[in-house]
C-alpha cells in the first residue's frame, strides 16, 4: 500500500513539474516570438478569465520591459488587473505602472481607487506595498491622495507600514509642491519612532532629500536626534549606518567643539566616536570607509590607530578578491597616506603581486612612493626597480620609475643613486619607459640646478655631459622624442657649462639635420640658438660699449655666430612651419648686440618641471577620492550653539491601534498590555468560539465601510472621523481579546484538572504495584 501511495506521489510531483517547465517554456517562445504577432497573443492572455494566463501575460510584459522593450501598447489590459486577487499579479502591475504613469497618467488614475482600499487591509505587506506604490505613481494630481494617506500610515500599528512611509516621502518629495511643508513633518516624527527599522528608513529620506532644504531648516530634525542616533548606532542596518556615520560626521564639524592639541573636549564628540568603534568589526566594507573616513576627519591621528583602522583598511585594501570597493579602500590609504605616514609599518603589504590589476598596480606604487622614508627606502627602491625592468605592462613600469622621482626627495644620496640608476638604463630601455626615464632626469637636473649649492651644480654638469655622450653614442638607438628630450636639456644647461661641450654635439647634429625627425630638427634650431645668445653675451661684456666696433667684428667672425647662421640657413626651407617660423624670429631676435640681454632672457627663463602628469582616467579616479573626502570645515568655536539643542527629542511610540503617543506618556499611565493569546495559537477547544467572534466584529466593519471615489474621499477625510473610527475598532478589539481571555482561562483551568486526575491515578498505580 505504501509503495503505490508513493508511487502516485511521484507521478504527481512530476506532472507538476512538466508543468511549471512548459509553462515557463511557453512564456519564453512567445517573448521571441516576431513583434507582429506578439501584440495579439499577449493581450489575450491579459484580457484572459484565468489567474495562470493573466499571469504568464504580465511575466511577458514585465519581460519584455528587462528587455529594453517598449511595452506601453498593453497599457490599458495591464491596467485593469490591478483589481485581480492574486497578490502576483497586483504586484507585477504596480511595478509596470511605476514604469509607465507618467506617459499615461490619465489612464493610471483608474487603479488608484484599487491600490488605496490596500490601504486599509488586515495584512501590514500589503498595506505598506500600497503606499509605496502610490508614492510610485508620479503624478501630480495625486499628491493630495499621498498627503492624506501619509498621514494615516505615518501612525500605523505596523512598523513595517511606517517605514514604507518614510520611503514613500523620498519618491514624491520633488513633485509634491506646496505639501513639501507636510512632507517634511511626517519626515521629523518618524525620525523619533520608536522602532529602529522606521528611523533608519527615515534617515535614508532624509540623507536623500535634505540638500534641498535651506541651511536653517536642514539640521532641525538632527540637534535632538544626534545623541539618540550615537545610541542606536550598533543597531541599524549597513546601509543606514553609513548614511548615519556621513551624516554626523558633517554635524560635527558644524556644530560641535573642535580637538584642541589632540584632546577631545566636547561630550557630543566623544559619545560619537565611541559608538562607531564596534562598527570597525562590521560585515560591510561600506561601513568600515565610512567609519575611517570620520575617524580621520574629527579626532586625533592616534585615535585611527588605537581603532586599529589603520589593519583592516590595509586587509580591505589587499584582499585577493579584488573588487570595486577594494580599490576604492587602495585610493582611500593613498589619500590619507600623502598627508600622515598612518601606514608606514604595513608598506610591504602594498608590494605589488603579478595578478593585480592595471589599476592595483598604479595605485600600490603611489602608497609605496607616500609611504617612503630613510629606514624603508632601501626595499621600496628595489621593488621599484624591479617593477620597471622586468614588468611587461608599461603603465606599470612608467608609474615605477616615476615614483623614484617623487621619492629623490628624501635625500641627496637616494637622489644621486637614483639619478645614476636612470642613466645607466637609458642605454638599454626603449618607447615610453626611456622617454619616462629622461623625465625623472631632467626634473632631479632642475632640482639641482635651482640650488646654490657647487656640489649639484657640478652634479648637473656631469649629467649633461653623460647625456651628450649617450646622444653622440652609434651603438646607442634612441628613439625621436628621447634625442630631442636630450638635445633639450643639453641647450638648457649650456650656459652652466659655458658652452664647453655643446657646440660639438651641434656640429656633429648639424651634419644630419636633414635626416633627422621634425621634432629634433626644432631642438636643433633651439640649441644653436641658445649657443649663439650665451657667446653674444660673453662678448658684449668682455668689450663693453667703448669698443662697438671690436665686438660687432669678434661677434661676426665667431663660430657660434656661423654655426647659427647655418643652422639658420637649413631651417629656412625645412618642411615644418612651426620650424620656418621660429627660424624667422630666433634671426630678427639675435641679428644686433644690442638684443642680447633679451634674447638670453627670452631663451634661458626658468621652465616648469615637468613631472607629474596623469592620464584622463588617473584624473578623474583623483577627482573622486578628493570629493569624497570633502566637508565642511570646523565652524567657528565662539559661535557654536549651545549644548542645550541637542536635548533629545521625545520618542513615539505607537500602540496597537492607529493612535499615537509618547514615552513619556506611558510612564504616566498604567496600561494593560495586551494578551499574548493569537489566532493561531489558541486550543482545538477555543478556535471555533474565537473565530465566531472575530466574524462578528468583521461583520460589523464591512457594514460600516463604503467604496468612495476620489470626490467622496477628499470630502469625507478629517481628522474627526478618523479618530471615532479608530475608537470604536479599539473598543471592538478589547471586547474581542477580554472574552479570548476568559475563554484561555476557563481552558488552563480545566488542563489542570486534569493534570491532577492523572496525578493521582498515578500514585494509586504505584501502590497496587508495590502491595
């Protein structure tokens, strides 16, 4: 018997499946069906008297809406089914007007009726699933709708309800127009609910909508929550911690006492900072940035530390799940890492691995550059050279040797072993990393230079002439814009070297100009240019302006001034008109003597250092993490509030009716609480007695309800009939539960009776036996 009940069981649950497969099998075929023949087919299933083909109708639609489909032609059929009494298909056709109501916002009037009787359902889902929907429906003339109803779901019995309400004020906030004022009320009491679930939504709206608030109105709702906020910390959701923990962190630096010498002296301040340390545990990456974001804004460096926030960003940051967020905590370290040297004991957790991405990679190698100084430098420096030799993604290597150049700073030993480093690899390193190498060469040449110091001067000197032999060298291929970089720094510094080796390297480039690239052409022209203006100076200022005539006759039988001629001369019918142009000025420029001082002036003006350059994508990735990390500044401390503001607001809390009152209230009046005693946990012995009642009391609602239009409900709402009708409900449901509880304990009573009958016949067995 039991192996053919099983077997039928089986047989069952397999036709079920087959099913459920070719019902979803049906609905896929007919979305890839051709559009012509696809209007027809669904709204029949729309316009069907079957729940599973309306059903299988609205999973098209709703289809075809992921789709990026246009799905406004079933508009009308989808319409209609919000009265359908399957919650799946209400649900899917408020999602599709959601979607929909502001291209046919008189049509999806018809549904408002349908939606708001949810209103007043038993069930808290739906109820809280009808106010969100139409919150949903953006449509201005339903605004006063959304008021009247916000009012009464603002107060529900239900947290579940209040909390769609403060979602619900969010959606509509922007269009309500001259109900912002309400909007904005309803918002304040439920930020001082009694529920955490409802505050926190609460906070969610507010964090949404409070930029468009002025400045004097924007932080009302906070003064008296801030202390309660601090307190309820621990017990919201991620999300609405984060939104908190931004939240507060703005007010505190607006209305609260800054640290002074690393000391916090304000309460408010402490008690903040103290309720986040438990969030540096937290599940959420989220929470934790946000959390190290106020830490490093409002306290004391040591604080970030002794929260230890400084080893869990670092483990955030270098987690081999490399995902959005652990980037983002890589440009948060290398934010906080350019101004505090936090990390310095974690610098070899930022070594860069082979699986890291483009962007770890880059990232790393700035930490590491920050993280740089006398006692790590030693093995930052090697894993950078590493990084630029061996690594076979140039951006890589380029970022490498550019992080050399940010750390020459540290002294003039590292600075020297690194600037020799960089000239012994330009012979052997081609395309970008050589012209990345001549950049960090020229920029630790201008730093040199700019010092009065004879040791780097001499030091630029000798680089320069190394940088000539490397240029003059046959065995050596350079690359265009590697010679003409070189040509470059060598008419730079021909003035420090008094012109004793740059007039050979521009006789012998003088020799192959015409085969030489557009761009070191011009370099070419510019160096015999800057020779020729040092030599008219060095003349001028051995003659003097007694001897005209002998200067005029040295400067023109000079070689500096027939080399410049030529060069003059070759320029002249070049294919380039930037370099015709600029051969043209640099002649009426160095025609006299007289002209000497300017056009040494004009050639030798100090240039820019032309290092840190980042691509679009680094910019905007720069961009982003310096907004983040944008607030207010500390207000001015003689002009702060005083401490009474932030008195805590009272808290509502909300009984099992639709009636509201404080805390304060209770501890005033002594109420009954209500019995634990529900309908599905009553005895075989009550649940025929309870539900008669309970018919009862419906019987007696439904007959006091009517269906009203949109007319009758904006004239028959006020606050008067609201309030009887919630009396007599109360009333009702008193009866109600004092004659369940009569009922339980006439049942408890008879449960012990019996207990004691089964005591006894117990004993009297006991006795037989031991007679």
């Amino acid at each position: 018997m039991s192996d053919s009940f099983s077997r039928i069981t089986s047989m069952i649950d397999s036709a079920k499946e087959f099913t459920i497969e070719t019902a979803v099998s049906a609905s896929a075929r007919l979305t890839d069906t051709p559009s012509g023949s696809r209007p027809q087919e669904i709204s029949k299933l729309l316009n069907s008297r079957t729940d599973r083909e309306i059903l299988n109708g609205m999973k098209c639609v709703i289809s075809l809406i992921t789709r990026e489909e246009d799905a406004l032609p079933y508009f009308a059929d989808v319409v209609k089914n919000i009265t359908n009494s399957d919650p799946k298909i209400r649900q899917l056709v408020i999602i599709y007007l959601t979607k929909y109501a502001e291209v046919e916002p008189d049509t999806a009037l018809l549904s408002i009726n349908s939606i708001q009787k949810s209103l007043n359902d038993k069930d808290p889902i739906n109820r809280a699933n009808a106010i969100r929907s139409l919150a949903g429906i953006r449509i201005g003339s339903i605004i006063p709708i959304l008021v009247l109803s916000m009012k009464r779901t603002s107060t529900d019995r239900s947290p579940l309800v209040r909390a769609a309400t403060a979602i619900s004020i969010g959606k509509i906030y922007q269009i309500s127009g001259r109900s912002k004022r309400q909007m904005i009320e309803y918002l304040s009491k439920l930020l001082t609910d009694s529920e955490v679930m409802v505050v926190g939504a609460a906070i969610k709206t507010y964090a949404k909508i409070r930029m468009e608030l002025n400045e004097e109105k924007r932080w009302t709702p906070i003064h008296g929550n801030f202390r309660r906020f601090c307190k309820l910390l621990n017990q919201f959701d991620e999300w609405t911690q984060s939104y908190v923990v931004e939240l507060l962190t703005e007010y505190s630096r607006k209305f609260l006492l800054r640290p002074i010498n690393d000391e916090i002296t304000d309460d408010d301040l402490e008690l903040f900072l103290r309720s986040m340390k438990p969030l540096v545990q937290s599940i959420s990456e989220s929470v934790i940035l946000s959390v190290a974001k106020s830490i490093y804004l409002l306290a004391p460096r040591q604080l970030f530390c002794d929260f230890q926030l400084d080893l869990v960003l670092t483990r955030i940051a270098t987690s081999l799940n490399q995902s959005d967020v652990s980037l983002f905590a890589l440009e948060v370290v290398s934010f906080i890492s350019k101004s505090d040297k936090l990390f310095e004991s974690y610098y070899k957790s930022f070594y860069v691995t082979p699986s890291d991405s483009n962007d770890v990679a880059i990232c790393k190698i700035n930490i590491l550059s920050a993280l740089s100084n006398q006692e790590n430098f030693k093995y930052i420096f090697e894993e950078l050279k590493y990084y630029a030799i061996y690594s076979t993604n140039k951006s890589i290597s380029k970022e490498s040797i550019k992080a050399m150049g940010k750390c020459s700073g540290l002294s003039l030993e590292w600075s020297q072993k690194i600037l020799k480093w960089c000239l012994k690899k330009i012979k052997t390193s081609r395309g970008e990393t050589l012209n990345e190498l001549l950049t960090v060469v020229r920029y630790l040449i201008q730093q040199k230079s700019d010092s009065n110091d004879s040791l780097n001067k001499a030091e630029v000197l000798k680089t320069t002439f190394n940088l000539a032999a490397i240029l003059e060298d046959s065995s050596v291929e350079l690359e265009t814009e590697a010679r003409a970089s070189i040509i470059w720094i060598i008419g730079e510094y021909t003035a420090l070297a008094e012109n004793s080796f740059a007039l050979d390297v521009l006789r012998n480039l003088l020799k192959q100009f015409a085969e030489e690239e557009e761009e070191v052409r011009y370099q070419i022209l510019v160096l015999a240019s800057k020779i020729f203006a040092y030599e008219m100076i060095k003349i001028k200022n051995e003659g003097g302006d007694q001897f005209k005539d002998y200067v005029e006759e040295k400067f023109s039988n000079s070689i500096e001034y027939k080399m410049f001629q030529h060069a003059l001369h070759l320029a002249k019918y070049d294919s380039s008109y930037d370099t015709r142009d600029r051969a043209r000025m640099f002649s009426v420029l160095l025609s006299s003597v007289d002209r000497a001082q300017l056009a040494s002036l004009f050639l030798q003006v100090p240039k820019p250092v032309p290092f840190v350059k980042s691509d679009t994508a680094d910019y905007l990735r720069l961009r982003a993490i310096d907004d983040y990390f944008e607030v207010c500044d500390w207000s001015d401390q003689d002009k702060l509030p005083p401490k009474s503001i932030r008195t805590e607001f009272t808290v509502q809390v909300n009984k099992l009716g639709n009636v509201s009152f404080t805390s304060s209230s209770t501890s005033r009046e002594k109420t009954k609480s209500p019995s634990p005693v529900g309908e599905h946990s009553f005895s075989s012995q009550q649940f025929a007695q309870q539900r008669e009642l309970l018919s009862q009391v419906e019987k007696k609602q439904t007959s006091k309800y009517k269906l009203q239009s949109l007319d009758e409900f904006f004239g028959s709402e006020d606050d008067d009939s609201s309030s009887s009708s919630s009396e007599e409900e109360e009333e009702e449901e008193e009866e109600v539960s004092e004659e369940v509880e009569s009922d339980e304990d006439e049942d408890e009573d008879e449960d012990e009776e019996d207990e004691d009958e089964d005591e006894d016949e117990e004993i009297r067995e006991e006795t037989n036996k031991e007679a």
